[in-house]
C-alpha cells in the first residue's frame, strides 16, 4: 500500500503530499464533505476515510482508501429511523411552535442515538484503531456533528480540522471563543433574523446564556465515552477547542454577518458548479413550457414522497400555473394528476436550476440546494421540514429573494400566492441575481481554500499561530469578571481609607474647636 | 483623458475597469498603500491619487493620476517637525512609562496638527472637489489615520475602503464593531501581549473602556470639519462605521489572534518581495564576513541619524562582534570606528535580509522591516523608538524571534548581550525560520487579495452583504442592557405577583382557621 501510494505521489509530482484521516458524518453532512476529501486524495495526499458499515449515503470514494467498523444497526433501520419518521411527521401538525421545538428534540434524541452507535462501535474495534495509529497520520477531518472524530483526534494526537455546518447548541461558536452578540447573532433554531424586536432578543439571550447547558446535556455520553476512551476526565467541548481549523460551511451571500475567528475558513457553497446541459428528454419537456418557464421542486434526498392529503394540494396548486414543474417525488399519483407536472425519482436539480428558463425553485431549505439556486440566481419558495432549514430559509427570506410556507398546513391557495408572488414579483428575480453575482465573484474557490488549508495543517503540524489566548483563561477571566471584581474592591478600599481619613480629620479639628470653646 | 483611458482599458483587455479615488497618508502609509494603488492602475482602472503638495514621501505613482491641493505648511515644516523631534527624542531620557506616553501623546499631537491642516487644505480648494464630483467614482481607498479621506467619502456618497495598520485609540475595532474581549485583545500602546496577569488586564480593561472617549478627544477637530463640510452634525467615527471594506495591513504569524468582522481583509505583509541579488560591492562586504555572517541595522526611513552619545554605544558594541555590520547611518563617524561595519546612506534591506550569510537584523520595529525580517526569516534585536513599535516588538519577543532593548539607555554591553543571544541560541533562528514558513505559506498573495477586494466594491458599488446588524443598534441595545432591565423587570413583577398572591391565599387561609378555632 505505502509503496504504491508513494509511486503515486511521484507520478503526481507531489513532493509533500500527507496523511489525512477523514471520519465524516452521514447524509448532506458527508456531500459536503466529499468534494474536499476527493480532491485532497487526486492532488496525491494519502486520505483514508473511517465510516460505519451501515449509513444512508457513506462510500467508497475517488482517490481514497475506505475503511469501515461494525455498529449494532443496519441500514434498514437508519432507514427506518430517520427517513420514515419524516414522512410521519409530514402526516402530524405541527404548526404551534412548541410542536415544532419537541419534534426537533425528538429528531436530535434519535439521531443522537446512532452517533453514540458509531462511536461505541469505532472504539470496541481494536484492531481498527491500531491500524489509524500506524498510519501515523498529519491531521484529520472530521464532522464534529457526531462525536467519534473528535474523540479519534485526540486518541491519535493528531491535529483536527471541523468541517460543519449549523451545529446544534452553538457547539462552533462556543468552542472555538468566537463572540456571538445575542443583540445581533441569532441563535440556531429560533428563526430569527439579524434584526430582531425586544422580545426575540430576550429570547436570543437566554438562549445564548442557555447553549453551554444544552451541549453539555447533548454530549453526556459522548463525553462518558471520551474520558473512557482517552482515560482522562475530559469532555468533548474540551477537546474541540483545540481545533486547528474551523471550516464553515456557509459564506455570507447567505449567512448574517457575525464576528469569526482567525481559525475560521469560510467554504459555503463548495458544492455548486457550473451547470451542465440536459438529457435531451428533460430539455424538450422544460423548452416545451414556452414563455411561462418552469419549475423545479425537490424536498431533499431523505423526502421523495408525502402524505397523499398533502400532495394533493401540490397537485392542485400546479394545475393552476402556466408554468411546467419538475418533481421529486415518488409517492402516490392521482387519477387527474395535471399535465404540466413531471415526476421524477431524482432530478438533476443544478443542471435545472441553471436552465434559462427556470422561474422557480421550491425546496426545503437544505444548504446544498440553497447554494446550487444561490449560484444559479434563482428565487425559491421554501418548505423548511426540520434541523437548521428553518433558519436557512429566515436568511434567504429576509433578503427578499424567497417566500416561505410551513408544509404543516400548507394548501394549495397558499402555495399559489407564494409561486405568484416569486415569479411574477420582478424585485425576487432581481434580488436573486445581485446575490448570485455577490456569491460567485470571489477572490478563490471555496474547494481550493478547503484543500490549501487542510494541507497547511498537514504540513506545519496544526496551525498554532490562528489558536487566540482566550483558551487559556477560564471563564470568570475570560469576560474580566476577576478584573472587575479587583477593582471595585480597590474602588471600595480607596473610597474607605478616605472617607475614614476625612473623618479621622475631622474629628481631630473638631475636637481642637471644641477644646478651644471650652477654653 | 478618457478616450485614452478608454483605450488603455481596451488593450489591457479589462471591460470592467473601475474609477479609484485615493486619499492616502505620508510616510511608512503610503509605503503601505501604493502597491495595491500602483497594481489597481496597472490592471487598467482609472486610478486618482490626491495628496497635499508638501509631503515627505508622497508623489506621483506608475499607472495613476495625482492631483495635489495646496497646505499651509512646507516640506521643511514636516522634516522640522516630524524628523527633527525624533532626533531630539532620542538624545533624552525617556525610560519611564510616564514619560514614553507623554512623548507618544506629544508626537500624535503634531502629527494632528498636520493631519487637521491637510483636510482644510483639500475642502478649501473648491475647484478640485468639484473635479472630484465630476469624475463619479465607483469607491475610495484611504488611511483612516487621516480624516480627509473618511470625509470624502461621504462628500462624495462613494463606498469606502480603509486601509490601516494599529490605528490609534483603536478606531478600527470601534468603526468596525469588532469584539475585543480586554481579557486577552491587548490595547494599542500598552506593550501587552495575548497573555496578561491581572494587574495587566485591569489596565487593558481600562483602556478598553476609555477608548470611545479617547477616539472622540482626538476627532474633535476632524468632527468639526466634517460637521462643517457635509453640513450635518455628524462624526468621523460615525462615517467609518459605513465602511465597505477594512484592509488590515497585518496577518497572524505576527499578530495576536483575535476576533474579526466578515469586512475585514487581512493584507499583512503585502509589500515583500523576493530579495533580489546585491550589487557586486555590498556581495563582496558581506561575503568577506566568513562564516560569521554579518548584521544588519536600519532605524527607519524618519531616522538615519543619532546622538553622538548613543553612536559611540554602537559603534563599541559593533566593534566586538566577530559578524560584520551594515548600518544606515548618516550622522557623525568617530575616528577610531571598527573595520567591520559599512556605513550607508540607504539599504537594500530586503535583499540584504535574504542573504543566506545574514545572522540578525537589528531594526526600530516598523511593520515593513518585520514582514521583511519575517519574510527571509531573520532573527531580530528591536528598538522600539515611537507610534506602534512598542506594541510590534512584543509581538516578536513573544514569540522568541527576538530581543527588544530601550535605545533612551541603550549601552554597547547591553546590546552585545542581546546580539549574541540572537546569533548564538539556535532557538531564534528555528523559531524565525517556522514563522516565516507559515507567513509564506498562504493561498493567496496578500496584494492580489487587497486587488480583488477593491474591484469587488467598485463592481458592486460596495459590499453591503458584509455589514453587520450591529450597526444598526446603539450602545445599550449592542450591549443587550435593554434586554437586561426587561427579564429583570420581569422576573421583579412575577416575583412580587407570586409573593402578594401566596400571602393573599396565607392570609385567606390563616383567617379561616382563625375563624374556625373561634368557632
């Protein structure tokens, strides 16, 4: 193995190519992931990829060598878990805001269920991991999403670098000491925007001063996991906070501004490419729908299909448009389904959004297809299902480029209005495009930036000299709470002695006056 | 005018040539800035460069227009005044902090002056303002460090540019709404590094504090003026914060990590080049020095010459060094002075730091001479003389690359000591050497970065997308006080209602009882 991979790295012409372990997180997670560890892998790096032997989307890839543990679940079940639960929940109403908060702490209990599986299983395999300690790696990559790299990082004593996206509890911005303003930083899953009245800002900081118990809640077993496996009492916030880097997963043609760490690599929309022509059957259905154009409509890879009462009113909905709609979807057709409507078990989605003549996009809200109708300038109306898609679609709409629905009670007049307003509305196209251009005119690829720095962490070792002080004060040092007690403490001290000394003054004249009366 | 501008674009190929307004300042500020200016031109923009007609440094630039407006005061006056003390400055003792603060609030008092009667000579000279008006600019670049150009950008409702370096009071982190935790974000001027005790953090924290009305102090004048040109009660603190884009003339191998806004650029180091060979004299010099090396020593552009005292200290220490010396150096030579140091009216500097048999750089601590001792990875011996260099030499010393000494009571023996510990402990040159693999080791070149952004603003006439909503709240709102005083309202009123009503209940209930015993 080492000797061809170092035939490989000469063919390359790559004097310094590395070892980088990659230990990524399933679904959208592992697409974003994928084009950074292919491409690090085609430049001649040695990149081994550890997955659990059940997943949903996890595989061999280009360039890469895959490994794989055992874990005490199928893929079946996954299947069962995750997918079919959505498809329960698009059946429930969930319109109340306390429905929607116990559906995602519901989703996050049973997913975190199979991340600690992972771990469990990685960890029992010893094997396995003499194996990753022999390849004496340079650094690795991992999705902090699920624990069991991060564990693995300081197992190996390796240098880490998180690539993620909207973690829950603010896990990003806590570890890594980047300011977040409740004044102005929303908190994920509120739904905030930037701006906020006085009444979403209470709830912002209180959810603000809330985040380090939810991680802390969030991470019991895997932090029990951690201190087992390392040996050592140590927490998986601890060991994130020695990050090397920090790649984020958005860019701010999409996110709120917000302050970022020198340790922070903005890569959003590292996915999306120039879009590529048609299949000849797609091109005449979509040339077919003449001045009107079309319309693109996915749910997501883990959605193809919905509960029938709730696909009829889509049906209803695109009968009534002049333009043609191209579906995702692999549920239940009715008898007088509109002719304008073609389904489809999978839609080459940023091939139709780069089409000229799409008017529309309507999507869930998931990142990937956010960045690929960013890129393609193309105005959406948004379903968000679950995780940060709410918030993903509060950033789009409060551009006005997008309109939103909750899927909970949807129906088919609302969907009209919404489709209406984005397509006939010329300020959502015309906003959309600014932002486009915005998104595309960079000064380098967000691939290329993921790949210089993953290697610049391979090369020196980390990247120390990114590491702010702030990791090593506490907290009472960190927000100088130790400083100002110090000084109002001399504040009071100064304030003693001088009125004492006044007084003590005072009291010696007095007493002079009154012995000079007497006298 | 512009049918050659017109033509030059044509043949540069560039069909999106932008119209660059710059305002920059004098001195190491301009060395700073004309690179991007110079290469903006070059790559066919319309590139206008307004300075006063007196300036030390100044004057036309390759591929720009410069236009001068007329100041009360002359080239002599600056040499005079900003030269001329520093030579006095030196023949004193200033080794006490009272006395080094006073100094620097003297120094900055002058250059005030000077700064103040520059943008009364510009607003005065209504025929080129109005020039300026006819030419519609897509944006400005200046040097916050001056008003002028921070009142013509509004002047002139262009998009603004700020390009600086360790601008004073921090005006930067204020305009920009950068969080500067005082726990570990040490203060301009206070000699700090990352890594504070708490007597260190209580001044920090002061400091912090006292910024906004040190920042105000020193506008005062310029917000009169601006006041007074924009007709509208406004303030230079207050136009900045409407900045597109902050270029921040430094990156982290040599600054302290800290939090950044998404509009800041980091474009540290952007001026060094690839040493070029010396001139066949200087090659013979440094080579005769063997396998000992040789030293080089520079106090700045401002400062060739020094007391007679203090030279003669030098001189003695050179004189026991087995390294050879080259020195810019214009003052006074004693009869008896040492074979082994060159003395010359002006350096190669970078071409001498990239010499292989060079062992230390002796040098003031300007931001240019540390990004080229850097660059060629070269121990340094720094003396600090005024402005920032306090503040840059800790972060060397700090990072073991070098040794800082006071030149007010600088003896040869004490420069000797630090000299040899440079050259001798290898620790030095390892460290050097590391933080110079990491300053180059970058994805993109800093000047091609500071290019690209400035096209991005003039392409779309700004970059508003990386403006923070902070902006848009005032101090108590940014700070969450509102916020505060409201859950504590709240939680008061639901305590008292709690409170009133058990006691109303006690009440009831105890009557009862009453009621019932007596019955």
């Amino acid at each position: 193995m080492t000797g061809l991979w170092l035939l490989l790295s000469l063919f390359l012409g790559s004097t310094e190519a590395g070892k980088l372990l990659v230990i990524p997180s399933d679904g959208s997670h592992w697409m974003g992931m994928k084009p950074v560890v292919e491409e690090l892998g085609r430049r001649g790096n040695q990149v081994v990829v550890v997955i659990p032997e059940a997943s949903l989307s996890m595989g061999p890839s280009e360039h890469t060598t895959t490994l794989t543990y055992p874990v005490n679940y199928t893929k079946a079940d996954l299947q069962t878990h995750l997918e079919g639960n959505l498809t329960e929940i698009l059946s429930t109403d969930l319109s109340s805001d306390l429905s929607k908060f116990l559906v995602f702490f519901y989703q996050m209990h049973v997913l975190q269920k199979f991340i600690i599986r992972n771990a469990e299983g990685l960890f029992i395999k010893e094997d396995l991991m003499k194996k990753l300690q022999d390849y004496s790696f340079d650094a690795i990559i991992t999705d902090p999403f699920e624990p069991v790299g991060v564990i693995v990082s300081e197992y190996l004593s390796i240098p880490a670098i998180y690539m993620q996206i909207n973690l829950p509890c603010g896990v990003d911005t806590l570890a890594s000491q980047s300011p977040s303003p409740p004044s102005y930083v929303p908190q994920r899953n509120t739904h905030f925007t930037d701006k906020m009245n006085l009444w979403q800002r209470c709830v912002n900081l209180v959810r603000t001063l809330l985040q380090p118990m939810a991680c802390k809640y969030m991470h019991t077993e895997a932090d029990e996991i951690a201190s087992r496996v390392l040996r050592k009492k140590t927490s998986v916030m601890e060991i994130m906070s020695r990050a090397a880097l920090w790649f984020m997963r958005f860019e701010f043609a999409f996110e709120f501004p917000r302050p970022l760490m020198p340790n922070m690599v903005m890569i959003g929309g590292m996915a999306t490419k120039k879009p590529k022509p048609l299949t000849q059957e797609l091109e005449e259905f979509v040339e077919g729908s003449g001045e009107h154009g079309f319309v693109v409509f996915t749910l997501g890879s883990m959605v193809s299909q919905l509960p029938e009462a709730k696909a009829r009113e889509f049906f209803e909905a695109f009968r009534q448009i002049p333009q043609r709609v191209l579906w995702r979807y692999t549920g239940p057709v009715p008898e007088n389904a509109p002719k304008n409507v073609k389904l489809m078990k999978w839609l080459p989605q940023n091939d139709l959004l780069g089409h000229p003549k799409v008017k529309a996009f309507i999507t869930h809200g998931g990142s990937h297809g956010i960045y690929e109708g960013i890129y393609n300038g193309v105005p959406m109306v948004m379903l968000p299902l679950f995780g940060d898609q709410g918030d993903n679609v509060q950033r789009l709409v409060s551009r006005g480029v997008a309109e939103t629905l909750s899927i909970y009670d949807l129906t088919a007049e609302k969907l009209l209005v919404a489709l209406r307003k984005v397509i006939s509305d010329k300020s959502y196209k015309e906003k959309m495009t600014e932002l486009s251009a915005i998104h595309r005119d960079r000064p380098i690829e967000p691939l290329d930036l993921a790949v210089f720095w993953t290697e610049f962490v391979m090369r020196h070792k980390g990247a120390a000299h990114l590491r702010p002080a702030a990791h090593e004060l506490n907290w009472i040092q960190y927000h100088s709470l130790d400083v100002i007690g110090f000084l109002l403490l001399l504040l009071v001290t100064v304030i003693f002695v001088t009125v004492k000394s006044c007084m003590f003054c005072f009291r010696k004249c007095f007493k002079k006056t009154q012995k000079k009366k007497k006298e």
